[in-house]
C-alpha cells in the first residue's frame, strides 16, 4: 500500500475525506491557525490532507468551508482529540502532533 493510501485510511474513516467532486469543495485554501498555550501560533495548509505540527494547543481557527481534525500522533494518527470548524476554543489545552484538513 502506498503512502498515500495510507494516510487517507484515518481520513476516510473519519469521514474527512471529501465525498464531494472537487469542483463542488470550497473556491479558498484551506489553513487552520493554532493557538499554543503559551500564545504563540503555527498556520498550516494551503490544501486538504495532513500536516505536522507539535505543541499544547488552546485553540484553532479554519478557514470558512473547511474543518480540521487535531490527532495525538505524527502522520494524522492516534487518538482524534478534537474537530473544529471556524474558530474553536478548547476548555483544556491538548498536546498534538498533527492536524488534518478538509472541506466540512
């Protein structure tokens, strides 16, 4: 199985995956901005998929249209610790190591 096979697998299941043709997913590129607890911040994307990121995060800010799943594990793996479209707020910082995005 090749990697990219394998990285959609979790998306899939999550239903992160778009199950709409591309041209019906939203006209912007997708990012989501994060919120450290110590204030700093880390913007990811520019397109749907999974990328790496590390640090105890308070929140999440996605562009309109899309979600973003945060995981526990590098390679959009582990535990799924929140899903969050627009801005969400955590009530408890969460330590993560990736985060998936996709049209919502």
């Amino acid at each position: 199985m090749n990697k990219i096979v394998k990285l959609a697998a979790p998306l899939l299941l999550l239903g992160l995956v778009p199950a709409l043709p591309a041209h019906a997913a939203p006209s912007t590129q997708p990012f989501a901005v994060v919120t450290r607890t110590d204030g700093t911040t880390s913007s990811v994307g520019g397109s749907v998929g999974c990328f790496g990121t590390e640090g105890s995060f308070r929140s999440v800010d996605v562009t309109p249209g899309y979600k973003a799943a945060i995981f526990s594990d590098y390679g959009c793996r582990g535990n799924v610790l929140v899903v969050g479209a627009g801005r969400t707020g955590f009530p408890a910082p969460f330590d993560a190591r990736s985060i998936a995005l996709a049209p919502s």
